[in-house]
C-alpha cells in the first residue's frame, strides 16, 4: 500500500469512526468518552450491551420464531414458511408491487494504486488514475440502464 493510500484511508476511516460514535452518543445518550471507553475495554458479552442500554433487548432466534408464528396467526407446532436469503435476494422489486423510487446507487469497483494522470511509467491495468475514474462516474450517472439489479 502506498503512503498516500494508506493516509486517505485512515482519515477516511477516522471520520467514520468519528460520525459513528457521534451518532451512538446522541441516541443512546451517553458521553463520546463513554462509548470509546466501553469500547476499549472490549465486549465481550452481550449482557453487558443491555446493562449499559446500547441494545433493548437479548433475543435468541427460537424467540424470534415463536413470536413471528404468534404474530402470523401460525400453530406453535408448525413450521414457519420462510424463504432462505439466496432466493429472496433474487425476487424482482416489481413481482411484489414495488415501483421503487428513481435514486439509484452504483457501486464502481477499482483497486490498485491511486496516481492523479497516467503516465508513460505505468501499466494500464495497475492500478487507479484520477481521470480514467471520473470518467466512469460521469458515465455510470449519465447511463442508469448499466446498472444491474
């Protein structure tokens, strides 16, 4: 990794690592400096989360299951009709009744070394230049259609 990645990836994750714990804080109502301290001092148990009220509840998934199939209307000695996650994530918006909304998100995947120009020294396959990537954000904004569900 280079120096200049490795620096814009730590301020990267420090701003994540900042906005996180701001967020945290503020709902959960605690101090910044008591979130980073329970956090330091490692979690190791999940009674632990609910004693300090960073979660609401301990529920094990035998739980779940019972309270979906009382919810549902289910006899507690049937099984529950569930679709495993592969085949969920395959079902169209538009099978269920879902227009969706016109935002889209693209995800434009690049690794290698980060250079502003290319120049005559690299190899074009290398890694990432600054104009090459603009390039292919302009593209994938103008082009809603190169994106697959």
């Amino acid at each position: 990794m280079s120096e200049e990645n490795c620096e814009m990836l730590t301020a990267l994750l420090d701003n994540i690592y900042t906005n996180w714990l701001d967020k945290v804080s503020s709902a959960k109502g605690k101090s910044k400096e008591d979130i980073e301290k329970l956090i330091n001092e490692g979690v190791y148990r999940v009674d632990k989360l609910k004693e300090e009220g960073l979660i609401s509840n301990i529920i094990y998934d035998d739980e779940i299951i019972t309270m979906l199939k009382e919810r549902l209307g289910v006899k507690l000695d049937k099984d529950l009709p569930m679709v495993d996650y592969r085949k969920y994530s395959r079902v169209r918006k538009w099978t269920v009744g879902i227009s969706g909304g016109r935002e889209l998100i693209a995800i434009i995947r690049a690794s290698g070394s980060i250079s502003r120009v290319e120049s005559q020294l690299s190899v074009s396959s290398s890694g990432i230049t600054a104009e090459k990537f603009i390039e292919k954000i302009r593209t994938v904004r103008g082009k809603p259609d190169l994106i697959s569900y």
